[in-house]
C-alpha cells in the first residue's frame, strides 16, 4: 500500500493474518468470530487507521428492503445482451418471490465512481454483480464493500476465495462438446476458443482437450477468438489453412461458431456431412442458423436466480461462508453433428 492510499479491508486483513471475510465479520462485531481475533483485526484497523463505511455497515441489518443488479452497461448495448439479461431475469424473479426490490445498476468501466458511490450510500443492502470479461475490476472494487456481493460468473480462475461466486460447469461444457463430436466419428477436430487467459474461455478449452484425451485422440489446431462472429469467421479460416482436413469443430461461444458456419459453407464444406460443428451457450443463435447448432447450453437464467438466493441468504446469515457454486451445462442436440 503506498503511504497516500486509504487502507482498505484486504489490508486489513492482511495485517491481522486473517481472510477478508474474518476481518469483514470482525469489524461488523458478529458473534461468530473468535474474541481474539476479533480483537486482532480491531488493533489492525487502528493501526492502519481503517475507516469502515458508517452507511455501507448500516446495509447488514437489510433496512432498506431492495438490492443492486450489477450489468456492465456495454453488454447491453451490444450482441453480449443475452448473457446479462437472462441472469437479471432470472435474479429478479427470485426477488421479487421475497418481497424485495431489485434496482438496475449500469457499470460504466470508463468511470466507476458513480456505481461505487451508489453501493456505499445506504441505498441498497446487497449487490448481485453480472460479470464480463471487461468488468474484471470490479472484483477488487466490490468485493472491499462492507455489504454483500454475489458475482455471477468467475473471470478469473484465482479469485478472492472471500469472495461469492456463481458460474456455468465451463469444463465440464467442453468435455460434453469433445465428446459430441468424437461420438459422431470425428478424429481431426480443431477448436476456436474464446480469449486466452479469460477463465471460461480457458476451462471450455481445458474440458475440451481433456475429453480428447481420455478418447486417445490427439488435438488439432486452437485459434482464439474474441466471442464475436467475425472473430470465428477468421479462426476458421485460420484452421482450415493449418489443416484442411479438419472435420469437427468446436467453437467456444455460438457466435464464432456461427461465424465459422459461413466460411465453411463458403470453401463449399458441408456441415454436418463433411464437417460436424459444435458451438457454446445454446442461444437464440444456436436455434436460428442454418444449420441449426448443436451447442452447449449454459443456464443463463438460472445463473442469476442462483445469485440472488445466495445473496439473500446472506442478509439473513452474515457470517455465512463464501460459496462457489458451479451450475451444470447440457448438450442440446441439433443438425449441425
């Protein structure tokens, strides 16, 4: 921390040697926490002159019955649309069945300021927080709030273990892929996977050779893309040049594969009869291409109602544990196989 900084709870923790959650239960004096530690955490925040937030600790006792839907504003203006408004969907239902009033906040990466005023003024008691992969940061600016914050989606393979998280099976999603093309007979398969280093897109691909694996069956080409049609239309171009023999192909989201779809059919390939394809999300795209996509259906909704339980579940218990939950993915079989 340098010398200008505010102390924030993660340092405070750090200097107790305790988790951020220990610490975030220590300054809210819950019973639950063992009485030195306590008092540890209490000498570590003095000692670094730590200030909590004297609105966001009035947000534990739930006093204003409503609670902040998170969405990354640029997702709603563009094709990522479904990937964040079924989790809301499905976050609202659920709160609305317990009485409780969603409020729909816009996270503008170019200035978070206004959302970060917003969570720390006394105007909700707890966030759900769809995540993407721009909004990365969020995780160390609201996972420091003094309220609770259930993420839906995990970025990033190390997060905070303090911190709540819901995501789709992920690797289990492309073991399903791998293992829907190999049993229609397909042995040169290449993949078009999402950004390096962006947790999803990596544990689609880790799941995707693992299955490859257990069949005795080498890889073909990886291309990444970016999740968008136009970068799986230049994945699959890239993999037919590197191996023109390729005949299944699995695309980390469903508009690269829908992207790919065209180029194929484009160099005069036919799917499935010469190329079998397997996509990601089971959108409406999925339904609507020609030919209609096999893919991996992640449970959007149910993502965001998941979120919304835990985060509620927490305003009635604060010193619950963090939780990881993993959602299963499913294959819905289409004619692109």
């Amino acid at each position: 921390m340098s010398p200008t900084a505010r102390p924030t709870l993660l340092d405070v923790a750090r200097a107790a040697g305790v988790s951020r959650a220990t610490a975030s239960r220590a300054l809210a004096g819950l019973p639950s926490v063992d009485a030195a530690l306590a008092r540890r955490v209490r000498d570590a925040a003095a000692d670094l002159d730590y200030r909590t937030n004297t609105a966001a600790r009035a947000l534990r006792s739930g006093a204003t019955g409503s609670v902040a839907l998170v969405a990354p504003s640029s997702e709603l203006e563009g094709q990522g649309g479904p990937f964040v408004g079924a989790p809301l969907r499905g976050a609202t239902a659920v709160l609305f069945a317990r009485s409780v009033q969603p409020v729909l906040l816009l996270d503008d990466a170019r200035d978070r300021a206004p959302l970060l005023r917003h969570l720390t003024s006394g105007h909700v008691d707890a966030a759900v927080v769809v995540l993407q992969r721009e909004s990365e940061p969020l995780f160390t600016e609201l996972g420091d709030l003094p309220l609770p914050v259930v993420f839906v989606g995990r970025p990033r393979a190390a997060m905070d273990d303090a911190l709540t998280s819901v995501d789709s099976d992920n690797y289990g999603g492309g073991r399903l892929a791998a293992r829907a093309l190999l049993e229609a007979g397909r042995r040169r398969v290449a993949t078009i996977a999402g950004p390096s280093g962006y947790a999803p897109a990596d544990e689609r691909t880790r799941g995707f050779r693992d299955e490859l694996a257990a069949w005795d069956v080498h890889p073909g080409p990886v291309v990444h893309g970016s999740f968008s049609m136009s970068s799986g239309a230049s994945a699959a171009a890239s993999v037919l040049r590197r191996d023109p023999a390729v005949d299944g192909l699995f695309a980390g989201s469903d508009l690269m594969a829908l992207g790919a779809l065209r180029v194929l059919a484009a160099g005069g390939r036919r799917v499935p009869e010469d190329v079998s394809v397997v996509g990601f999300d089971d959108t409406v795209v999925a339904e609507t291409c020609d030919p209609p996509l096999t893919s991996v259906r992640q449970p959007l909704r149910e993502l965001g109602a998941r979120a919304a339980e835990l985060v509620l579940d927490v305003l009635r218990d604060p010193g619950a544990a963090p939780q990881h939950v993993l959602l299963p993915t499913t294959l819905t079989t289409r004619e692109s196989v």
